[in-house]
C-alpha cells in the first residue's frame, strides 16, 4: 500500500513509533535477562506479578529511551506540519489588518497538503489585492469621468443665475450636451457592472441582422458624414438569434470609436456565419492601436496615453461584456492596410438565460 500526502506522513510516523517502541521492548527485554543471567546467574526472580527492582529498572528506562524517541518524531512531525499553517495564520492576521500584500512563505519540506494550502492562500490574497486596486482605479476613473460634466453644469447654472450667461436656446442645447453625456456615461458604467455580476440579463430573438445593421447605420449617418467617413456594407447574415438591443448599443459603441479615433474613409461592415457562430466585424482604415494598448482595448478606462479623442473609455468595454453577455466574445486585429477591425462573435444558437 502506497501513503502519501500529510495523512499518509501522520501515519506513518505513529507507524513507525509503534514498531519502535516493540522492537525496543523485544530487546531490551532479550540483553536484559541475557546480562542478568550472565552476570548475575544467582539472582532469583521472584514468580509474581509485582516487576522485581531490576525489571522495574528496565522497564523504566525503555519507557524513559520510548518516550525521548517519540517526543524527537513528534517535534519534527509538528514542526513540517504547523511551519506552513503557522506562516498562512500570519498572512490571514496581516489580511485581516488591511496589509493585502501579505504572502504565506513557501516550504521546501511542507507536505502535498500543507503546499497546497499556502498556493491557494496566496492565490486568495493576490486576487483579493488586484480587486482591491482595480476596485480604487474604478472608483478614480468614475470620479474624474464624472467631474468634467459636472463642473460644467453647474458652472454654467451658476452663471445663468447669476446673470453671467443667457438664458438662451444655445446655453440650454450646450447643458443638453453635457446631461447627454452623463446619461450615455451611466448606462455604460451599468451594462458592465451588470455583466460582470452576472446580471445583464438579455431579451434573445430571432431578428434580421442587417436590418438592425441598416438601422444603425442610418442613425450615425450624420456624425460618419461630419467625419469624411463612409460605410461599405457586406452582410452575408440575415437571421440571427441576439439581443437586437444590444447589438445595436455594441455596434453604436464600435462606430463611435472609429468616428473619434480612424483616420476620414471607408468603413466597412461584414457579417459572417459559421455551422455554430456569427461574426459581425467594423473595419477602419487606420491609424490602427499601438502595440502596447493592442491587449487592453476592451478593458475599462483603458485609453492611449497619446490620444486627443474625448471619451470615457467605456465603448470598447460594453462591445466586450455585450459579446460575453451573448456567451460570445469581442477580439481586434490590425489589418494589411494598417488600420484595425473589431470583431464581436457569438454562437449561432442562444438559450436565453433565466433571470435573477
């Protein structure tokens, strides 16, 4: 029988002081009465029960020799098993206190179990910081995405009362504006906060893709035309099964980024269908996304440090958590003629999910 692991380590340590202790009595027992009838032949034990005094002597010392024994592999047992349980104790103490960089020291001798542990502990406790610091850099990012809009209404309200700024068509047009944004802000703050938690819940249809497609491009006609921008169309997909809603707010959020960030052109719009997936893709003609930014363009309040385009940098992230809401996903690859193309793909068939 195999014994592995830090059960089969316990078990084999009372083992082998079980052995230990029988083995020390067998001989002990055998050079006892060997010395005693070689050195002492006359002696005579007496036939009772009670140990005569040097029996009791000898017993006394196998216990004393059984005992020290034990004790050593007791210690050294111990020591491999609460070393490790001992450094997680300190991480979770220095967790508990607010300290989140705290780590369980590794053990080159700890056991299968106790290794296994400290991993998962550490593991927990780098998880738990980077929530934590994403969690601050969220909170930041809201915060400054919020205050521009912000001052400028109530700079602008303040100068109206205060006779400042005239109450005209143009001055409330221009606080429109700013509500506009914070109304588009909010929403897409909610659908990834929704997605994250698992909560954006999805009204799945079968619906005519380019008919959604031709509806969004209509919408953003004039702000491609103000632009110098063109759409070319390419859509090999009819039905489909999505949330035309959310199609429609992912595709809006792909061409928004083109309008702030391509370079006057064709944009092109395909569709494409596979035996188990869609795929609608948004082409630019450039400039394309800088090596470094490439990997962090769906994430939230990511943004190129370079870039003059306003914006919140949500966009690409409600494409991302739009494409996982429909169990799908969002990806960018640049393209032979420099510019890039943002790819949502999602399976051909949707069950929808239950809400909570």
């Amino acid at each position: 029988m195999k014994i592995v692991g830090l059960s089969g380590k316990i078990i084999a340590s009372m083992m082998a002081i079980t052995l230990l202790a029988i083995l020390l009595v067998f001989f002990t027992a055998y050079l006892f009465y060997y010395f005693m009838d070689t050195f002492w032949p006359d002696y005579i034990f007496v036939d009772s029960y009670i140990p005569s005094g040097p029996e009791l002597i000898w017993l006394a010392g196998t216990t004393i020799l059984s005992l020290s024994i034990t004790v050593a592999v007791a210690i050294n047992l111990a020591r491999h098993i609460l070393s490790p349980l001992n450094s997680v104790t300190r991480g979770i103490r220095l967790l508990a206190e607010g300290d989140l960089s705290a780590r369980a020291a590794s053990f080159n001798n700890a056991q299968n179990e106790t290794n296994q542990l400290i991993r998962d502990f550490n593991l927990l406790a780098e998880r738990l910081e980077r929530m934590t610091n994403e969690q601050r850099f969220w909170n930041a990012a809201i915060a400054h995405e919020l205050r521009t809009p912000v001052t400028i209404l109530y700079g602008r309200l303040q100068g109206m009362l205060d006779g400042v700024f005239t109450s005209d068509n143009h001055q409330l047009r221009s606080l429109l504006v700013q509500v506009d944004g914070l109304k588009n802000l909010v929403e897409d703050l909610r659908v990834v906060s929704l997605e994250e938690s698992g909560h954006l819940n999805l009204r799945l249809q079968e619906v005519n893709l380019s008919t959604e497609i031709n509806a969004v491009v209509e919408f953003m006609k004039d702000a491609l035309a103000s632009t110098q921008q063109y759409v070319e169309l390419d859509l090999a997909v009819n039905d489909a099964s999505c949330d035309p809603a959310r199609i429609r707010q992912a595709l809006i959020a792909l061409l928004t980024n083109v309008i702030k960030h391509a370079v006057p052109g064709c944009i092109k719009i395909q569709t494409r269908k596979t035996q188990h997936s869609l795929t609608l893709s948004v082409e630019d003609e450039g400039p394309g996304i800088a090596e470094a930014l490439a990997p962090h363009v769906f994430t939230a309040f990511r943004r190129s440090s370079d870039s003059n385009a306003t914006g919140s940098g949500l966009g690409l992230a409600v494409v991302a958590a739009i494409a996982r809401a429909h169990n799908g996903e969002a990806s960018c690859h640049p393209t032979a003629q420099g510019g890039t193309r943002f790819e949502i793909c999602w399976p051909h068939k949707q069950i929808e999910k239950p809400k909570t």
